[in-house]
C-alpha cells in the first residue's frame, strides 16, 4: 500500500538523521531512538496496521519471521547454501568412515603438536568474520584427537565468545550507513526488528543453532546493543554447543 510504503520510509528517515547526528562520528553513539521511541501521537500507518490485524509498535509475527531470515541470508544461508549444506555433509562423513585411521592419526598429531592455543585462534576467527568454514569442524577435530572434552568446549566458548564480540564492534565499526549501502534498507528495518523483539535472546539462540551467529552479532553491534548483551548469553551458548561437539567427536 502507498501509505505503508510511506510509512516505512518516514521511519527509516528518521532513524538516519538520528545517526547522522549522533553516530556518524567516531566516539560517539548511535542513537536508538527509532527503535524504542514510543510516540503518543498515531502513525501515519496506524490505519493501515490495525486493518491488518496488529498492534501499532509491535510488529506481526510475520514480520519477526521475514527479519530472521533476513539477518540469516546475510551470511549466504539461501537457498544455494542450504542444497550444498546436504552433500558436502555427507560427503565428510563418508570421507570419515573411510578413512577413519589416517585421519584419527593426523587429528591426534594435530592435538598434540598445536593444542588448544591453535584451536583457540581457529575459533576466534571463524567467529570473528563472516565465512562459511564453521568453528563446529575444528571444534570436532579436536575431540575426535583425543582432546579433553570440557578444556576444548571451554577453550572454543571463550575464543567464539570474543569472536562474537569483535564482529559486534565491526559491526559498530561499519554502522548502519555502510551496511544500508551493502545490504539494503530491508535488512536494516530485519534487523531492528529482530533485536527489538528478541534482543539478547537472539544472540543466545543463533549460538545454538544453525542461524548464522557471526552475522547476528555483526547487526547486534549496528543497533547498538549492550556489550555484555552478547558477551554472556554467547558465553553461555557457545560453550554448551561445543560441548555437545567435542563430546560427538571422542565418540568416534
């Protein structure tokens, strides 16, 4: 509708100027006013919204679902990633079953020669940046060498925690000026949606899932969310996950 389309452009307006005054220089904070102001006086989608059945301020559970899955295409998750995802997951474990004693050998050279301080590096990379190798992988190897189960899953929570932490702060870094420039403006209102209804439970919930964690912490840091936001609830996922991971690998 002409007037929802209105409606959306008028906010996304306001949220710019906002950062343009208050975010635009580095040292100072972007405000998050569009995001949690609550006007008494009605929108002008108002009309529109409640025709279509929801409450003005909250969005429709539709709408938190498109957002999710915007955030989640960031990091390539499409319809491409999820064919290729099948395949190349069988294909590992094909390779594993094969050949299971060269690689069992390799991986417990591998433990023994580099160790966690390797494993913590790897992870804290692959955390720290938007790529489609996931911290799982070496995580598993390092239980599948003969790695201590709790000192691996420790170890990668803390370096995953970091790396969810430095991706916030290039998000911050990156604002939402570049990020409108790179992804769009749709992404930008996904994600303002995504972290007002969810807020941290959305960086809890991307560390134990298959949603792409690095990419959620990134638009966590362009909405401005609280450091510690994304420090505990990661803490506290990630370390469970890779738990779960090194625990599969002994196992093998």
């Amino acid at each position: 509708m002409p007037g929802r389309g209105w409606g959306r452009a008028l906010e996304d307006a306001r949220w710019e100027a906002v950062c343009r005054c208050s975010g635009g220089r580095r040292g100072k904070t972007c405000m998050m006013l569009p995001m949690v102001e609550k006007s008494s006086q009605p929108s002008p989608t108002a009309g529109h919204r409640q025709r279509a059945g929801e409450t003005v301020g909250h969005p429709h559970p539709a709408g938190r679902s498109s957002a999710l899955m915007q955030v989640v295409q960031v990091a390539g998750m499409g319809k491409a990633a999820r064919w290729m995802a099948g395949p190349a997951l069988v294909l590992a474990l094909g390779a594993l079953w094969y050949w299971h004693d060269p690689i069992k050998v390799a991986a417990q050279q591998a433990v023994e020669r580099y160790g966690l301080p390797a494993l913590f590096v790897l992870t804290w990379l692959s955390d720290a940046i938007i790529q489609p190798i996931p911290a799982d992988v070496y995580v598993f190897g390092t239980g599948f060498g003969g790695g201590h189960i709790y000192w691996t899953a420790l170890v990668a929570g803390v370096a995953s925690s970091l790396g969810g932490v430095s991706g916030f702060y290039i998000g911050k870094l990156i604002g939402p000026w570049r990020f409108k420039r790179i992804f769009g403006g749709k992404l930008l209102r996904g994600g303002r949606i995504l972290f007002k209804e969810y807020g941290w439970w959305a960086i809890f919930v991307s560390g134990i899932t298959p949603i792409p964690y690095s990419a959620v912490c990134y638009v966590g840091g362009i909405y401005q969310m609280p450091v510690l936001d994304v420090l505990v609830p990661s803490l506290i996922g990630r370390t469970g996950r890779y738990l779960l991971f090194a625990w599969l690998g002994s196992l093998l």
